[in-house]
C-alpha cells in the first residue's frame, strides 16, 4: 500500500458526509411529526422554490468534483510522459557509447545497465511508497556511473563528443526520475476535498427534504447520487496516486524494461550480467 493512498479515506468520508446528511434529513422530517407541523402544512418542509438553491449548490459540486477529476487524470497523465522521457534520455545515454573505444565503452555501458535496473527494481519501488528520499542504491548507482564518465580520458574529439553526450542524457535520466519521484505525492489540498463534502453534505440533505413524501424515490435518487458521487472521487483519488498498485490505476516501468530490452538486444556483451547492490534501500 503506498504510503500516500487517499482512496479509502476519500471514500469512508463520503459515506460519512452521505449517512449523516440523510440522518440529519429524516430526524427533522421525525421531529416535524412529533411537533405535528407535518399535518398542518400542505406542502413540503423546503418547497419547489428551493429547487433553484439545489441547482446552484448541486452544479457547484458536480462542477468541482468533475474539474478536479480532470486535473487528476492529466496529473496521470503527465506523469507518464515523464517516466517515457526518463526511459528516453536512458536510451539516448546508452546509445550515445557506441562511438566510444572499447575500454571506456564497456565501463560506462556497465553502469548504465545496472542504474537502470535500479530504477526499475529500487527506485519505482520508492517512488510507489511516496518515499521521497528516493532509494539509495540508485543514487550510488548514479554517481558511479558520473565518477566513470568524469575520469573517463577523451583521447580522440570523437570521445569527447560522445562522453558529452552520454554525460547530458545521463542527466536528462536523473532529472526525470527526481520528476517521477515527485509527480507521486498527492497534490490535492485538504481544504479542497473540505469543499466537496460540505456541497456533498448540503445535497443530499436537501433531497431528502424534498423528497421525504415519497421514500422509494428518495431512496433511489439518494442511492444513484451516491454511487455517482463515489466513482467520481474514485476516479479523482486513483488518478491523483499515479504509483499506487492497490487502486488499478498503475504507472508501471514498461518504458524502461522496453529500453532494456532493445538495448540488449543491440549491445550484447557482459554489462548485462547481474548487478551487485551499492547500497542498502530504505523507507524514509
């Protein structure tokens, strides 16, 4: 479970804002019988001229839960690029060593395999925790890979251009994992979902109000309310943790394991044997 999942608490709290506002609803309509004002009146507690308050309130809602919902699936969305463009400069990195010699070309190349493999294994495990330290061993694994390159000595004007490269990409790769890294908290404020639930709250209080007369109707207009409501804020939370494997709604590496798969296919050779770990991952 990542460490910044909002779905469950999202979706306890509407069933709370829900149950507490039907209740509330149908203690008055109780307490209007107990006080005998019910027979007394011929027409219903809040009258058809509170449909225009209901409108406003009910599109405000609707209308903020549909924005934010947006703006959570471009966060995801957004987010995916920045992974394809971590496994892009990876790519190009790797790419760019074959104008190298022999020697500092196998070095570099070794590097680079097991960085990215730490990316995959380590660092997306971080990063799907919301652990925004990031993880250790990747970070070992991306100044090995810098202290390679920087004492790397370019004996011919190709090297020099070819190390240049690898050494720009190779930071266009680091910029975007710490991209990833933070693209995972949630971006949400508290204040905001406090504006949903309490126009939320108001709804449905006042349809049952105006709906008590009639309990079947009630019940299905109150029930189909909440079960739109809830994939609403489903969708809003899911999109909003784009590495939290427990809602369905998964950024998985599949850019960097294709990069790695082409590229040892390309570059066969040793510095795709098994990597040995730099440093201890932790949480936090």
């Amino acid at each position: 479970m990542a460490a910044n999942d909002h779905l469950v608490p999202a979706l306890l709290a509407l069933g709370l804002v829900f149950f507490l506002a039907v209740g509330l609803g149908w203690l008055i309509h109780r307490l209007e019988i107990q006080r005998g004002l019910v027979a007394k009146r011929d027409h219903a507690l809040v009258s058809d001229g509170i449909s225009g308050a209901l409108g406003f309130i009910g599109g405000t809602a609707s209308f903020l839960l549909g924005v934010l919902m947006l703006t959570s699936i471009d966060h995801f969305k957004a987010t995916q690029e920045v992974a394809r463009a971590e496994a892009t400069a990876f790519s190009a990195a790797f790419d760019a060593t074959a104008a190298l010699a022999d020697e500092p070309q196998s070095l570099i190349r070794r590097d680079l395999v097991c960085l990215m493999r730490s990316v995959v294994e380590d660092s997306w495990h971080a990063t799907a925790w919301g652990d925004l330290t990031g993880d250790e061993n990747t970070h070992a694994w991306v100044m090995r890979a810098h202290a390679t390159l920087y004492g790397v000595d370019a004996e011919r004007s190709t090297d020099e251009a070819a190390l240049q490269r690898v050494g720009d990409q190779l930071a266009e790769a680091v910029m975007a994992g710490q991209s990833r890294l933070l693209s995972a908290a949630a971006f949400m404020p508290i204040t905001l979902w406090i504006l949903v639930y309490v126009g939320l709250f108001v709804v449905f209080l006042v349809v049952t109000l105006l709906l008590r007369p009639y309990p079947l109707l009630a019940s299905v207009a109150l029930v189909s309310m909440l079960l739109l409501t809830a994939a609403m804020i489903w969708t809003l939370a899911a999109y909003e943790e784009p590495f939290n494997q427990d809602d369905g709604v998964y950024i998985a590496p599949n850019a960097l394991d294709a990069v790695m798969t082409r590229l040892r296919d390309a570059y066969p050779g040793p510095a795709w044997e098994p990597c040995e770990r730099l440093a201890r991952s932790e949480m936090g």
